[in-house]
C-alpha cells in the first residue's frame, strides 16, 4: 500500500534528481524520529463532518494527497520525511481517533520532529492541538486557522464535538491565543463572531487579504506569532474559491485564491521557527475535479518543505 501511493517519475538516483516519493520513509517506531524530521500522519476520518451536517467523503483524502505530493522535487539536501499511515475511525467514535492522533503527535514533537497531517475533516483541529498541548503542556500555543469558518461552535446535546467545534472545544481549556485567516462574512452567524470576540479569538476577514493590505496582514500574524511560545498552522480548504478547491464540503463560490499576495503571507507564517505543526483539512476526493483540490492542499504542505 505504501509503494502504491508513493510514486513518482523517476529521473534518476543521485540526490540531485530526487522527488519526494524518493525520500520518503514508512515508519512505525516514533524512537527514530530524528531533530527536525518532518513527521507525517494521515487522518482518515470525516465522522465530525457527518455530525456537522456536512457532505462526507474527507476519510479518503490523506491518500490522494499523498499521491499528489509524491512528485514534488527535493529542494533541501537535508530533507526527511516520516510516514507513520493512518489513524481512522472505528463506529463513529471520533473522541478515541482525535486522542490517538493526539497521542501520536506528542510523541513526534517531543522527539523534535515537525507534524504533517492530512485530514480528514476539520475536526483534526483539536486532535492535532491536543497533541501539541501535550508535549508542551507548560508552552504557549498559538494557532493560525486560514478558513472561511471559525469553527467555534458549541457542540449539540446528543451529537457531541463535530468538525465545526474545534475551536469551541480548545477555548474552553483555559486561554485561546488564535488567528482565523480568511473568514467569510456570508459563512458565519453573529452567534460564531460573538463567540469568537468573547473567547479573544482574532480574525482577517477574506475581504481584507489584497496586496496593498500585506504591511497590516504581517503585523497582525506577527503580534500572534511573538505572543506565543509554539505554533501551529491549520489549513481548512473550504477557504479557497470553488474553482480551484471544488473537493470540499462546503465550497465557496467567493473564496480565496492561492495567488501572490495569499503566497506571500502564507510563506511568512512558515517561515517562523515557532511552527511545529501543520495539516490541511476537509479535502474531499469524491467532489474534486481532476485532483484540483488534493493538488493544492499537497502544494500548501510542500512550501514548508522548501523553506
């Protein structure tokens, strides 16, 4: 199954020619893991977009975006990555698949690694911060969420967390220290902004991200970033314009593009030293178009390979 989906066009042996199906590495022992390793974990579970109401079929996308990142040069002579397969879900019980991808990513951090995961719904959000909460129990996390949602709903009596909860659920474990990037005003209630104003939860609306705004933008995720001990980048593809992420549960007809001025802000977030984890979430390969939307979200996690 490994060799399945790692594949690549095959140029040659020696380092220079190298794509990344060349460089990776199936792994199972989290001892190996070395300082600085990329650490990849597939999250194959959409149970928290079914209780979210949403149109399912994300459990099948880590797979299809490891395809479409199997490709990608080898620009770092440096470069690892570790592949660690899939944490799914059993009869619906997504509570025990977010504690075992929490689990998972404590012991990537704690051994120095750098966190990948590819969603899966959204409701990897509070596994993957769960994860990074407890290794650095005692650290300051910030988080950036490049959405169109804030995802801070409260969970509903008798269905519990959902895709949409995440940021809900970690507000209620003490202080949230967030940055929501690209919300759309005709996605979320004034209940959702309200919540997000009483938890703190900062935000820059979709409308806000054009070139001439860039000076603001960096200010703005520089004042999380130097707040903050540790962060951790969480990519929602139903953020995008439809024509380029139609493989989404709820696509935007008004998103975002992955254009220059997105590009710039993007690779300033990467470029912090503080950043030890990164997924994209809510890839649905049963709504792409041609892999359009498992293409960009492998594009997205590629950039941090090369900074």
């Amino acid at each position: 199954m490994f060799q399945d989906t790692w594949q690549g066009r095959l140029d040659g042996e020696e380092l220079l020619f190298h794509r990344i199906f060349q460089r990776v590495k199936e792994e199972r022992n989290y001892d190996n893991i070395a300082a600085d390793d990329f650490v990849l974990h597939g999250f194959a579970v959409d149970e928290g977009v079914r209780r979210n109401k949403g149109r399912q079929g994300a459990k099948d996308a880590p797979d299809v975006i490891r395809k479409n990142m199997s490709n990608f040069p080898v620009i770092r002579p440096d470069f690892s990555l570790l592949d660690f397969g899939n944490v799914t879900c059993e009869d619906g019980d997504l509570e025990s698949s977010q504690n075992s991808l929490a689990k998972n990513v404590s012991k990537v951090l704690l051994k120095g690694g750098k966190s990948i995961v590819l969603g899966g719904g959204h409701e990897v959000t509070y596994a993957h911060y769960l994860g990074v909460k407890t290794a650095f129990p005692e650290q300051k996390i910030g988080i950036i969420n490049i959405d169109a949602h804030f995802d801070n709903r409260q969970p509903e009596n008798g269905v519990g967390a959902s895709s949409g909860t995440g940021f809900w659920q970690i507000a209620q474990e003490g202080q949230i220290n967030s940055l929501h990037i690209g919300i759309q005003r005709n996605s979320n209630t004034l209940k959702l902004f309200d919540t997000a104003h009483q938890y703190g939860m900062k935000y820059i609306l979709a409308d806000e991200l054009f070139f001439e705004n860039l000076p603001s933008i960096y200010e703005r995720i520089n004042e999380l970033v130097e707040s903050v001990d540790v962060l951790y980048l969480t990519i929602c593809m139903d953020v995008f314009n439809a024509s380029i992420a139609p493989g989404v549960s709820a696509s935007a007809y008004n998103g975002i593009f992955a254009d220059t001025p997105f590009m710039h802000l993007y690779r300033h977030i990467l470029k912090s030293k503080k950043l030890i984890a990164l997924d994209a979430a809510e890839v649905n390969p049963s709504l792409d178009i041609e892999d359009r939307t498992a293409r960009l979200a492998a594009c997205l996690m590629n950039e941090w390979f090369m900074i």
